[in-house]
C-alpha cells in the first residue's frame, strides 16, 4: 500500500520530469492525441489513489473536519475523486466539439460558481466549497519579477516592457493562459526563466528586459494568485498538513491539464485548452479575487511564471488616445526602465567562388 505522499510523487515528479528528460510521460503524450493521453494519465491517477492505505486516508480526514460532506470513507473519497475525473473529462470533450458555451457552463459548476442558482454543484454532495476553493492560493509580498522583449537591432531602446498596447491588441500572442488578442503581462522568477520563455534569440533582434516590483500603489505590498506550480517531490515529503496533501490530489487532473508541455507546437496547442477556459473563467466572468496565476515553466526546470490579466474599467475597448496600460496593472508593479539582455548576432553571408580548373 502507498502513502498520500507516495501517491503524489509519483504524479507530479513525472510531469516535473517530462521537462527536462525522454520520461515514460513524455513519450506517452508524443505516442497518443492529447485527450488519449489525458484519459490515461487519469486512469492511472485513479489507481495510484485506489492504491493507498486507508488509514492514512483517515488520517487526512482528520484534518479536513467538516469541509467534506457524510461519511468519511475511502470509498466515497474515492468516488470523489471519480466524480472530478468524470467532470474534467467531459470538459475536455465539449471544447473538441466546439461547444464553448457548454465547455465553459460546466467548469463553472466544477469551480463553484456562485451564479449558477438552478444548477447543483456536481461535487456539493462531497465538498462544503466549490473546487476553486482547493486550488492553493499564494502572496508574494516585496518579489522582483521579470519580463523580456526582442526589438530590431536598428530601433533604439524599447520605452517599457509591459503587456502588449490594447490598440495592438493583433500582436498578443497565443499562449498557454491566454486566447489570440488578449493583452496578459508574462512575468518570470528570474531573468533565466523569462530568457528561456523566449527561447533562442534572432540574430535581428536585442534582447531587452524590465524588473517588476510592487508598486507603491499597492498597499499592501503582495501579490496574490493562485498556485498551479507543480509540487517537488522535496516539497510534499517536507509538507506536515493533510488538508494541503488534500488539496494537491483533489487538484491533481486541473494541475495535470494545464501543465503538460507542448512538443509540436501548431496553429493550435490542445495542451492550451483548459489553462485558458480557466483563466478566462475566472477573470473576464467576474468569479476570480486574485492578482493572477503562477505556473511551473516548463522550459527552465523549477522556474516560475505568473500571468495577470491586463483588464481594462470602460465598455468599450481603449481607442489609440488612451491609456494602453492596464490601470490595474499599474497599481499593482512598478516597472523598471528596459535594461539591455543580449545583443543579436548577425550571421556573416560568406561568398562561395567556383574556380574551373
């Protein structure tokens, strides 16, 4: 039999693996579709749960008290943990299809939304809150985060490093937490993690990066989100709360579908689908409180990156003569002014000269 802890790292060590080395996960996800691999990735995570000993299963109880509804047993803890299976699935399914409006109805009812008053919460007979309640929440009070740019060799300093102009909205890129079009500040830990973001500079291009620290504005000096970073195998051996142990497995099939690395990247990265309906979920329908998310980055081992939505008060969108930085954002960092990373380097043309002899 397996510990909670046994259970949890084995899940998340592999997804942390996948980074960085040819692993049995890797090699799953570039054999199968993405929603095969999922599918399996959850079958295995059932039985690895199926797996553990119920007495530190009751252990865990302990701590959770009243916020799990009747009997406290294995079984309906496993059935629990079936029922959140079944429901991301069905997700997953829906956005296939097309069906958005279906896809993003039923996350909400997954999460806990408050609004929908004639829909039952799929998980109420288990859980006093909605599953957005056991997404770990953090604070970062005094950080310093970076975000980077590449500018032609020919232009002169970029004037900031901030999230694209909403009136250039056409150059927001797709990425992992947000659509085409929609202006989102990337920040990193650290100036390796954001450098790897980037990935390989061209030859054309400098290389220009700003510091982000709270800003005075912010009175309270942190930053909150929520935590999708994916668990060391250090982390969760040293970790003494089962309420937290909990959290990381009822959590697991979220944490799995928006952390997996894309590894033929197209038009469309499947892997993209449910990082992106939960952050849109969460802050452009009004049910999120927090600053952002920070993610596991999956091209610098053990870097961090966070992602804040850079929202806007007016209904109509910002024309060219306001302001194209979210006021929200600002309030919350003080940026740097652009330091130089890395020059680009030309690559010599060399002229062949065939001689006939």
């Amino acid at each position: 039999m397996k510990t909670i802890k046994d259970a949890l790292i084995i899940l998340y060590s592999e997804i942390l693996e996948s980074y960085y080395t040819e692993n049995e996960f890797k090699r799953l996800r570039c054999y199968k579709t993405f929603y095969e691999f999922i599918q399996s990735q959850l079958d295995k995570f059932k039985l690895l749960c199926d797996e553990i000993d119920e007495e530190d299963i009751d252990r865990m109880f302990v701590d959770l008290g009243n916020f799990f509804i009747g009997k406290k047993s294995k079984k309906r803890f496993l059935n629990l943990l079936d029922k959140i299976v079944k429901n991301c699935l069905a997700i997953l399914q829906q956005a296939y299809k097309g069906d958005h409006f279906c896809a993003y109805k039923h996350l909400a009812l997954l999460m806990g939304s408050k609004d929908n008053k004639f829909s039952k919460y799929p998980l109420g007979d288990y859980l006093v809150e909605g599953l957005q309640d056991y997404i770990e929440k953090g604070i970062e009070d005094g950080v310093t985060l970076y975000r980077m740019r590449d500018v032609k060799k020919e232009d002169k300093a970029p004037e900031n490093c901030w999230h694209v102009p909403f009136c250039i909205r056409k150059y927001a890129s797709f990425q992992r937490y947000n659509m085409y079009g929609i202006p989102c500040l990337y920040l990193a830990d650290s100036l390796e993690t954001s450098n790897a973001e980037l990935g390989p500079l061209d030859g054309n291009n400098n290389r220009w990066y700003a510091e982000f620290t709270p800003s005075h504005q912010n009175k309270f000096g942190d930053i909150a989100f929520y935590d999708f970073t994916i668990p060391t195998k250090k982390r969760i051996n040293e970790e003494d709360s089962y309420y937290r142990l909990f959290e990381w497995l009822i959590t697991y099939p979220l944490r799995l579908l928006c952390s997996v690395k894309v590894y033929d990247k197209g038009n469309f990265c499947e892997e993209y689908i449910f990082p992106q309906m939960i952050f849109h979920w969460v802050y452009f329908s009004g049910n999120g409180y927090l600053n952002g998310f920070k993610y596991s980055s999956t091209k610098n081992p053990g870097g961090v990156n966070y992602v804040f939505p850079a929202t806007y008060e007016t209904k109509q969108p910002p024309t060219y003569n306001d302001k194209q930085i979210s006021e929200r954002l600002e309030k919350l960092f003080t940026a740097s002014e652009p330091k130089l990373y890395k020059e680009g380097t030309l690559k010599k043309k060399y002229k062949i000269e065939i001689t006939e002899l």
